[in-house]
C-alpha cells in the first residue's frame, strides 16, 4: 500500500509539456495555454529556460477550484426542462 501511496503522489508531481497537460488534464487549445500564460488567468507553469511544463498536481487543483457547485450532478437541458412537470 505505501508503494501505492508513493505512486500516486510521484503522479501527481509529474512534470507535463503544454501538449502532454493537453491530452491528459486540460483538453484545450494549445494557443489558449499560451494566451493564458501571457495575460493571466490559467494554471500555473513552470518556465525552463525556452519550454514551459506544467505540474499535474497544479492543473488539478487549478481545475477544481473552478468547478461550478453542480458541476458534479450535471444534467441535461432536457432534464432541467422536465423538473417539476409530471
């Protein structure tokens, strides 16, 4: 179980590239990371000299913090039109 724990939070130190946060935490276009570097607002990032990373751990706080209450329970526009009707 410690092997496990210790897995777990070795991912969620992981270093990612725009395109690895990309494809694996935050499904937006790679001009957006950008734009957001550039004027504020996004996750935050790690410069190395010419390349940006991302910490996994940080896109996932970073996307919980804007989670809407409902968020979890989301429903369709069809369910929300139903409510209340029989």
């Amino acid at each position: 179980m410690a092997a496990l724990t210790s897995q777990s939070a070795q991912c969620e130190n992981d270093l990612l590239t725009e395109i690895q946060a990309r494809e694996q935490e935050l499904p937006m276009s790679l001009a957006w990371f950008r734009r957001t570097r550039v004027h504020g607002g996004g996750p935050p990032f790690i410069r190395v000299s010419n390349r940006i990373f991302y910490r996994r751990a940080d896109l996932r706080r970073w996307i919980a913090e804007r989670a809407t209450p409902d968020a979890a329970g989301m429903r369709t526009r069809g369910e929300e039109l139903n409510d209340g009707r029989s």
